[in-house]
C-alpha cells in the first residue's frame, strides 16, 4: 500500500463517528494509563511505601493483570461495550479525586489502573474489528496504535515538568480527574460507541485478520 493510499484510508476510517470519536476517548484514558505508569512509583514512595514494598506491589500487579483478563470476556457480556468503555469515566475519576484526599488511596488507584487497562483493550478492539472491513484493517490498526501512542508519549513529556512542580501524588490526581471530566463530556456530545457493526466500504488495500489488536501502555 502507498502512503498517500494509507492516509487516505486512515483519514476515511478516523473520519467515521464509530471509529473517530471512539479513538479520541481511548486516547484520553491511555493518557490517564501511560502517565500512572510512568509517575506511580515516585508517587508510590510519597505516600509512604518503602523500597522493599515496591517489588510485592509490582509481584501484584502481575497478579491483577493475570485475573482481568482472564474475566474481561465475561464483564464484556455482563455490562456490554458501552458500559465497559462508559465506565471508565465514573471509575478513574472517583478514584483519582480520592487519592488528592487520602494519598493511600494511591495504592487501590495502580490495582486498579492495571486491571482496567487489561479488561478495556480486547473490548476496545473487537469494536474496532467489527467496524473495519478485510481491505485496510491492518492499516488502520496501525493507525490506531499511532493516535494512542502520540497521546501517550506527549503525556508523558510534557507531565515531567508540570510533576515536578506539583508533585507526582497531585499530578496523578489531577490528571486523572481532568481526562474523566472531558471524557464524560465527549461521551455526552458525541456518543463515541455506537451500535453499527459494517465496515465502510475503502477503496485502498491492506490485509489482517480479526485478531488483529491494538496495544496499550
């Protein structure tokens, strides 16, 4: 596939409102996800938990990770897309207010980011699979991939100096809290998980199968 077929592909895709404003909202709380990862240990040890802590934390962190996903297929079907991914909003922003409160709550707060992050993304990406024909999956996967990343990575960058400031415990908070208010009022606005499941037709090619999936941080 060229390039300018791949942008066009992408610009078609993202353009969709089942694809486009779905893509925003993930890119939103893969700020909240990539940020916490980044900054929870400092933030971790201002709030009390020594060094030696820190490797059973880690030990459960795998564990969470290991049980949401294992459960992320049945949560699906009990709540539904729209629930799973609605969620988020009430979820991390009632827990990442709590922590600006009682700085312990800190420590629930990175459970819960792991197992969230696990449980949202096999979600995320069957919806995404399910809107996007054979001709072009691949590509617009990537393209996904891309946006989440970009999101990420800017986070990132530009959270170093502004923790610096406030302090990692206050920053978690406050981006948590800010990112579920602009989520909430984008799901207000735009409704980004919508019930049709046809791909639009593309006219560039490229190729995946169902399977294909795209990663958080």
């Amino acid at each position: 596939m060229t390039i300018r077929r791949a942008a066009s592909l992408l610009r078609e895709q993202f353009t969709r409102p089942s694809i486009g404003w779905l893509v925003l909202y993930a890119a939103l709380f893969n700020v909240v996800f990539s940020v916490t990862r980044v900054f929870e240990q400092p933030a971790l040890r201002s709030v009390g938990v020594p060094v030696a802590g820190l490797g059973a934390l880690y030990a459960g962190f795998k564990i969470v990770s290991a049980i949401a996903t294992g459960v992320a297929g049945a949560v699906q079907d009990r709540l539904g897309t729209r629930g799973v991914m609605l969620s988020l909003v009430p979820v991390f922003g009632v827990l990442y207010a709590s922590f600006a409160v009682f700085p312990l709550l800190l420590v629930p707060a990175v459970f819960t980011r792991r197992a969230v992050s696990q449980l949202v993304r096999p979600v995320r990406n069957e919806y995404l699979n399910d809107r996007l024909g054979d001709l072009g999956r691949a590509t617009v996967l990537s393209g996904v991939s891309m946006a989440l990343s970009l999101a990420s990575g800017t986070a990132n960058l530009l959270g170093g100096r502004v923790a610096e400031g406030l302090g990692a415990v206050t920053f978690l908070s406050a981006t948590g809290v800010a990112v579920s208010v602009v989520a909430g009022a984008l799901w207000l606005l735009t409704s980004p998980v919508r019930e049709d499941t046809g791909p639009a037709t593309t006219t560039a090619t490229g190729s995946a199968d169902s399977s294909s999936s795209v990663a958080d941080p």
